[in-house]
C-alpha cells in the first residue's frame, strides 16, 4: 500500500485511492507516455539549438545531431525508451538528475 497526504497528515491510501495511484502509474509507464515525454524532450533540445540554424553554419556534426533527435521515432523502439529516458541517479556527480543517453548531448563543435 502507498502512503498519502491530506492536508499534511500522511496515512495509507485506502483501496480506492490505491486503486488511482496504480491507475496513474500505468499510465504514467505506458510507452505512449514515454513517447510523449521522449519527443518533449527531443523538441526542447532541438529548440535550444535553432540559433545554429539561423546562423547558417552549422558542423556537419551539428546536423548529424539535429537530424539524430528527429530520427527518435523511427531509431528507437518501445523496447529502448527506459534508456532514453534514464537519469544520472549518483548523487555524488555533476551530472546527478541528466539524462545518460548519448542521444541527448550535444556536439561540442
């Protein structure tokens, strides 16, 4: 049974209220959902480098990345997108709540 909190008290969720938790969760893990969270992601990243576009110069391995991310749909599967998805969890790192897939760093050039 999972926990919840009303109004600052903490007690354990009744059966309906399990019954919506679980109901959340499934959804939440649903590959469609996945999806959707993978092409938020994908469409933030691309946005954050559009400058590169209109500036006009882009490094062919600037444009391999772009067209990478545009690709996510077709590339990966249902199979791949814990891995898409996964986060540094050490907490002792720079990196600790980033994305690890290689998919998502940008070209340095």
């Amino acid at each position: 049974m999972s926990k919840v909190n009303v109004n600052g008290l903490v007690r354990e969720a009744t059966a309906e209220e399990q019954a919506e938790i679980d109901a959340r969760e499934t959804a939440y893990n649903s590959n469609a959902e996945k999806l959707n969270r993978i092409k938020s992601i994908r469409i933030e990243k691309l946005r954050e480098t559009d400058w590169w576009v209109f500036r006009g110069e882009m490094t062919d391995e600037q444009k391999a990345w772009r067209k990478s991310l545009r690709d996510i749909p077709t590339t990966f599967s249902a199979s791949n997108y814990d891995a898409l998805l996964a986060k540094e969890t050490d907490k002792t790192k720079d990196t600790y709540g980033q994305l690890t897939h290689s998919i998502w760093t940008q070209p340095t050039s």
